[in-house]
C-alpha cells in the first residue's frame, strides 16, 4: 500500500466504504459464478480492525452484519455500543487468542477463527460451561508451517480435532488458514479444504482482500476482507 501514515489513520470517507463493499460483494458473486457455487454459500467477514465505530458505520449501514476483529480489548471498546444499535451483529475472532481472554472471548464473540492448541480448547471448554454461551469454534492450521504464525502444524491437526472433541467435548466448525505472504496461496487453500473433507467440517475461513477469489475458487464459506473495504490500516507501532 502506497498511503502514507497521516492518510492512513482517519477512517476511509462513507462513500468510499459502501463502494469498498460494493466492489467486494460484486467479486464475491463473480468468484462463484465462475466455480458454480451458490453465492449464497459464501460470506464476507468484514474485517474491522483498527477501524473506528464510526469508519464501521457506514458499512453496518449498507447491511453489512459479520465482522471480524483481532483483538479482544479492541472489540470491547467498539461493539457493544454498535450491537445496540445493530443487534444481528455477528462477530467473528480472526486474531491470536490468549487462554486469559477465553472468559472475553466467549462472552463477546459468535465465532472464534483461532483455536490452534489444546490449552486454549481447555480455557474455551471452562468459558463455555460457565457462560452457558458456545461460540463457533475453528481451528487455526498453520499451512505453511511458518515459526512466528499461530495455528497447529497440518501434521497435528487430526490429532488436535480429536483431542478437542474427545478431551473437552468442544464441537468444531471448521478451520482457518492465513497462507504465507510470499507463496502462491492456492495450494494452502486446497491444503485446508482437503483437511476439512476428510473431517466434514463445513466452514472453511479463508480469501484476504488480495486472493479471496482464489479462495472461493477452492471452497471458501467466509473471506475476511479488510483493506478492501475500510481502505489500508495504519502500520503497526
Ligand atoms: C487483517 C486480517 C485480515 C484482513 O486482511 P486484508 O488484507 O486487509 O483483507 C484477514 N484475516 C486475518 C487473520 C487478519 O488478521
């Protein structure tokens, strides 16, 4: 991205984000044409961080309703007073999660993208029962075995659905994969599906604003579009 920082750290204009969305909505319905998939089967998690309640309005005004966040704290300061207003809101954890958060996490959250290890099933697991509340829970697959990324090696995710099935009676919903920035992503696409077939699971989160179409292409149910619609993020730090 070419904005410079001062650009960057004022929410995109309204216009700019309905239009955003628009262009999105459009290449999702593209994209399904083209593999014959129902665009229907396919939905767009809004990903708004970083982005201020009022940079997220004008999206939850075109009817917009999934969103995703990657940070706890930062999800507690904006949406509740947006779910007020809009309360068929469906957040959607993209973001790394700590065992600490699991209590905020169940308790603000409808879907969790990043359940990658057996401790954190076992905090999610306590939450549950205690909240009386079960977001959708997807397991993070680390599909290019990167050291810095979260998710569970493709090796021992089997191992990681079974245990969190059998261990902690936790259902899961599917899984997630973030591709490594410098691959050709298709093959970590079809690498998740391929796991997710063999164990019937039937959401597969995957497609970023730069290869979502791909990802449809391989049988993606949720995208995470960001940048694409709220405009480029201020940089980190
Ligand atoms: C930020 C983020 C996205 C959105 O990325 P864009 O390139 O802005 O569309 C999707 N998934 C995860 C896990 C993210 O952290």
């Amino acid at each position: 991205m070419t904005e410079t920082k001062s650009e960057a750290d004022s929410p995109a204009p309204a216009s700019d984000v309905a239009a955003g969305l628009a262009e999105v909505r459009a290449g999702i319905r593209q994209a399904a044409q083209d593999s014959a998939r129902a665009p229907g089967s396919i939905h767009l998690v809004a990903v708004s961080k970083t982005v201020p309640a009022a940079g997220i309005l004008p999206a939850l005004e075109a009817g917009q309703r999934l969103f995703g966040e990657n940070y706890v704290q930062e999800t507690r300061a904006k949406w509740p007073a947006l779910r007020e207003r809009y309360p068929d809101v469906e957040l959607h954890l993209i973001g790394p999660l700590q065992s600490n958060k699991a209590r905020e996490a169940v308790e603000l959250f409808d879907v969790i993208h990043s359940l990658d290890r057996l401790s954190l099933a076992a905090a999610l697991a306590k939450e549950i029962a205690r909240a009386g509340r079960a977001p959708k829970l997807l397991i993070q697959v680390n599909t290019g075995d990167e050291p810095q990324k979260g998710g569970i090696s493709p090796a021992q995710v089997d191992v990681l659905i079974a245990e969190c099935r059998d261990t902690h009676g936790l259902a899961i919903n599917g899984l997630m994969c973030i591709p490594p920035a410098d691959d050709p992503p298709s093959a970590h696409f079809a690498l998740l599906a391929r796991i997710a077939g063999r164990h019937n699971l039937p959401i597969l989160s995957m497609g970023m604003s730069a290869d979502y179409p791909a990802a449809i292409q391989l049988g993606a149910t949720h995208v995470r579009v960001g940048t694409a619609i709220f405009g480029a993020r201020p940089r980190k730090g």
